[in-house]
C-alpha cells in the first residue's frame, strides 16, 4: 500500500478492531513506533481535541481529550519521522472544532471532478471498498487533524439518497472504520428526498415534510450516533431547494437543522446559489453578486446548528479571486470556508499546483476568527497512490494544517510533507520545495490572465477555450473586444465591489491601485492600459504566458531530476510532460486569441499564431 508521509510509520495492524478508541489508538501508535520509549497519556476528556506534550527526559507525557492525545501523538511522531525537533512544552488546540473533507463520489463509483481514479468508497451503485485502504485513510486524515468525512457528492443522484434509509447498516458498518482516527462521517442529502419517499411536497414549512425530516433524523443517529450531519446543495445548478416553495435558504436550512438538533448533528448548507440558466446577452446580471443577495439579508435568521458553508471566492475555485464578501459580511451565522482539493479548474492533479501559499493570501483577507468551520473538497480516488499526483497529497496534508491553524507558514507545510514522504538530501528537498511554492504562480502565468479565470474548456475545465463559456448559460463572462477585456465591477458598473468592507472597495476600485493580478476580476480595461511597471496590460498578458510556458518546461526538467522512488518517478514525469503540452496549448491560444483581438503585435516580437 502507498502510505505517503505515514511511510516511516509501521504498519497499521490489520485486525486494529473497530472498537479502539482514539486514546487507546494513540497508545498504540506510539508504543508501536518507539517501543523502548516511556509514554505518559492522561486523558483529560474535557480537552476534547486539545492536547498538552511535554519531553521530560525520557518519558513523552502527553495531556488530552480522547481525540487530543490521538492528536498529540500523531504530532509526535510526524516530528519524530521528519526528524524535526519539537519544543519541551506544547499546548495545543485546533482554530476550527469541525475540520472537513468533502468528497464528490457517486454511488455508481464515478467522482465528480475527480482525478484520482474512482471512488474509494462505492462501485456499482453499492458500498464498495478496501477496508484497509479505509483505516489508511482514517489515519491519513487523523496524522494532520482532520475530523469530518463527508463520503457522498453534493449532487445527490440515486441510490445515494438510500444513504440515509435503505444504505444506513452499509454507511453505519464504514463509520465504525473511521472512528477510532476520531474521523466523524457527514452525508449529502439531498432537499426533495421527502418526494422520493411519497410524499406530495418538500416545503420546509409543510408540517409533513418536518415529521418526516425528524423520523429520518432520528433513524440516521439510532444507527449513528456520532454522525457529524448533513451538507446540502439546494437551488444550485438544477438541485431542488426552498425557492420552488416560495421559502428562503433560512427556512430550508431551518427544517433540517432542527431534524438534526436533538443528536447534536450539524447542517452545513452550501451557499453556492446562482443563476445558471442566464442569457449572456443580460449583462445586468453579475454571477459572483448571487451568493451575497442571497444570504446577506438572512443573516442571524439560522438555527444555532446551521453552518453556511462558503466557497473561498464568489465564483468557483479559479486560480485566482478575490476573498468572498459574504465571508465577510455575515455577523450573526456560523460560516464554513470550502476549499477545493480536487483541482477543478487548476490542472487536475496533472499539472503541479500546490495551494497552501494561495490559503495563505486568503487569510490575509479574512480574519480568522470569522469562521467557525473549514471544510475542502477532496482529492482522493482509488488510484493506488490516492491523489494520482504524488506530489498533489501535500494539498491534502497542508490543508489539515491550515484547518488546525490557519496561519501556518507554507513553507514549514511542505518541508515538513516532504520530509516525511521522501527521503531526500536537503538540497533536492530545498529544490522540490521552491517548485512547489512557485507552482500556482506559474500555473496562472500560462492559464487565463490577471483574475479573469474561466478560459477553460468546457464542463471538462482542462485546456483552454477563451469563448468556451462566453455565448453559454453560466455568468461567466469575458466580454473582450478589440479594445477592452473584463467586466467592470466597480460601483459604476455592476456594483458587485459595494458587497465589500469599506477597506477592500479602496483597494479594488481604481483600476490603477487595484493589484495586477485581480486588475481583470474588478475592471473592464482598454489593451493598453498601464500596468504596476508600466508595461501595458496587452504585454503583461503575453508576457506571462511566454514566461508561464517556458517555466513549466523548467519545472518539469527540475521534477525529472530530483531523485524520486518508484513509481513516484514515472507518475511525476508523465504529468510534468503533460504539464509541458497543456502550458504551450494555452499559451499559444491566448496569446493568439488577444493578439486576434487587439492587433496589437508583441514588443518582443515572439511567435503569435496569426
Ligand atoms: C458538485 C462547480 C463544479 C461542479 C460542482 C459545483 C459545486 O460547478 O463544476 O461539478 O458540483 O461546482 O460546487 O456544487
């Protein structure tokens, strides 16, 4: 089995039996690893996932709720295994209670946006899996602190809605694997399941649907007791939701929340609401405005155990955008960031890109203590090493860091992820790192420029197709002409930059003030507009995907000399050629597709296709 950075760990026994709990797993993991060592545990249950370490010559004392001292072990060992020293004294706590992994996976054993191969937990529209692969996993996710699992894709298509009836013994039976890593299950449900089961309606104010959501609550946790919740995409992108009854997304999250309220359960209700159905004609209607004139005007009307969860920008995971202003905006309502894993619209785990430095930016924006929660969908498939990058497990293991703290610094991340996945010389690690760090820079460089993302190809969403999205459906527009490009977001134009704090309006809304790199997220600007240097935007465009092309080649010829193992070696150089291809392919489309436009010819006189 592929163990990534657990690889210097010994192997998990395979009849570790369900019953442990995460105190006495952390006794075993430890004992297991330095068995001449003299291990002090004190569980503490009040601590919960808090834990105390303290060295005290040879003995590891450690202090802890039952899921704490699992977690102070782990941080243990993962120094001890990176050979990293820790301090004499440690206390610690994670910034967020629920720390979540959202999985796509359909029952039929596809993963939506998934490029790792296929589920991990389903084929055949059953539950499907490796029990092995299983604790692996758990214990993955328990190594960096992460605690919620949700298994099922958001777009709840049958049988997945049997989750929570016919499916419950089969869910019930995978809950037991994960709970001793202190790993909660969490399951999509989808909103108009009362129809499914016969009855007339799912209007969260009809008094039939509220008994029926409280009897299927109340058989979920007879068989579940610790299941985490349910996650809802509701009024998005075809799914049913309140607005076919005329009710708000507080009424809908209302009717589940307290369904969910007497097991302590959570209902995490995604805020990813849209017109996806828009005439790109109506340029009146601005997509990345949809969430915040949703939900703004219901802040504080949500049950105590309703969580919002909020993608990190206000369209969907592209390379580059702005922090979300409903993020920053609802005072009274516990909030969830999403993060996505899975590399949608960022090289589908074929092309490197690593996130932390991109989380890093985002929590310059967004205070901390905003949110309650921090939820990332997942890259994890059946492919033998999980991630199908190698190097893409390091998005997983930083965002188990991030949740725990979010300001931890990205380089630590990954010297530590790569300290303990590979065994290499520090130069190579000094060299893997640097390339990782840059890797989204350069991704961006080569893909759609300066925040105007969406230059993908469609419903694939790998390789370019500047038009791909523009006469369609979905609010994504470019709008580029032959003197201009972007969508002015200003107060003039749309209005979307009035959603923001007083602070991130001045920021955004002089074109000339406004970062480069979001220039073309907030403003309509002709082609020779002046950049940060000077050089006009025309330019920097070519510019970037010149550079972006000829540094993923130098990534790539970096990658294939750093001495990776098999089958690490193979897998990383096939994606660093592919990587090479699709960096030439955009560059070359983009740059033709604004040179086309514009006619304006490149200062340096490099080859644009005619
Ligand atoms: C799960 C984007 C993706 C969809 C995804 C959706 C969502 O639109 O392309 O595959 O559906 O986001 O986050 O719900």
């Amino acid at each position: 089995m592929y163990l990534h950075w657990l690889k210097n760990f010994p192997v998990l026994p395979s009849d570790t039996p369900v019953d442990l709990s995460p105190s006495e797993l952390a006794r075993q993991e430890l004992e297991m690893a330095f068995p001449e060592k003299d291990f002090a545990l004190t569980l503490s249950p009040a601590l919960g996932d808090t834990f105390v370490l303290d060295l005290l010559g040879a003995t590891v004392a450690i202090t802890g709720g039952e899921t704490g001292l699992l977690y102070g072990a782990y941080t243990y060992l993962c120094h001890m295994m990176a050979d990293e020293p820790l301090p004499n004294h440690l206390e610690s706590s994670p910034r967020y209670p629920l720390r979540m992994i959202d999985c796509w996976d359909n029952m039929d054993g596809s993963v939506e946006r998934g490029y790792a191969g296929r589920s991990l937990f389903f084929e055949g529209n059953l539950f499907s899996y490796d029990p092995a692969r299983i604790r692996h996993l758990g214990r993955l996710l328990a190594s960096v602190g992460l605690n919620v699992l949700c298994i099922n894709n958001v777009n709840v298509h049958e049988p997945a809605q049997g989750l929570i009836a016919e499916s419950l013994p089969a869910l019930s039976a995978l809950a037991d694997l994960f709970r001793p890593f202190g790993v909660r299950l969490m399951i999509s449900v989808d909103f108009s399941m009362p129809l499914r089961a016969g009855l007339d309606s799912a209007d969260p104010l009809d008094p039939a649907v509220q008994a029926w959501w409280e009897a299927a609550a109340g058989r979920v946790y007879s068989e579940i007791p610790d299941l985490a919740g349910f996650l809802v995409k509701a009024d998005s992108e075809g799914r049913l939701g309140p607005f076919t009854y005329g009710r708000s997304h507080a009424e809908g999250a209302n009717l589940l929340a307290r369904a969910l309220a007497p097991y302590n359960g959570v209902l995490v209700w995604r805020c990813f609401v849209y017109n996806c159905r828009q005439d790109w004609r109506d340029s009146s209607v601005d997509r990345p405005m949809a969430a915040f004139e949703t939900y703004q005007p219901l802040d504080g009307q949500f049950e105590k155990n309703v969580i919002l969860q909020i993608k990190n920008g206000p369209f969907d995971f592209q390379v580059r955008e702005p922090v979300s202003p409903l993020l920053l905006s609802l005072k009274h309502t516990s909030l969830a960031l999403e993060l996505q894993l899975a590399q949608e619209y960022t090289g589908q785990q074929i092309d490197l890109y690593t996130m932390v430095p991109m989380w890093q930016e985002l929590f310059r924006d967004l205070p901390a203590d905003r949110l309650s929660a921090i939820a990332a969908v997942s890259n994890l498939g059946r492919d033998e090493n999980l991630f199908g990058h190698p190097l893409a497990a390091a998005n997983l293991f930083s965002f188990g860091l991030l949740a725990w703290n979010p300001q931890v610094r990205p380089e630590m991340a990954l010297e530590s992820w790569i300290r303990l996945t590979y065994t290499f010389r520090e130069v190579d690690r000094q060299i893997l790192k640097n390339w990782m760090m840059s890797s989204r820079r350069i991704y961006e460089k080569y893909t759609a420029p300066l925040g105007l993302g969406w230059m993908i190809t469609p419903h694939t969403h790998y390789g370019p197709n500047p038009s791909g999205y523009e006469y369609d459906l979905w609010g994504t527009y470019h709008r580029a002409d032959r003197n201009a490009v972007g969508i002015d977001r200003t107060a003039a134009g749309t209005g979307y930059i009035t959603q923001y704090p007083q602070e991130l309006q001045v920021r955004y809304s002089d074109p000339s003030s406004c970062p480069d790199l979001l220039k073309l997220f907030f403003h309509r600007l002709p082609y020779d507009f002046r950049m940060e240097d000077g050089r006009t935007l025309i330019q920097r465009i070519y510019d970037d995907h010149f550079e972006g092309a000829e540094e993923a080649a130098e990534l790539a010829k970096a990658l294939k000399a750093l001495p990776f193992p098999a089958p690490d070696d193979q897998e990383i150089a096939l994606r660093a050629d592919r990587q090479v291809s699709n960096a030439k392919e955009w560059r070359d489309v983009i740059n033709t597709f604004f040179h086309r436009l514009s006619g304006i010819p490149d200062a340096k006189g490099r080859t644009i296709y005619p």
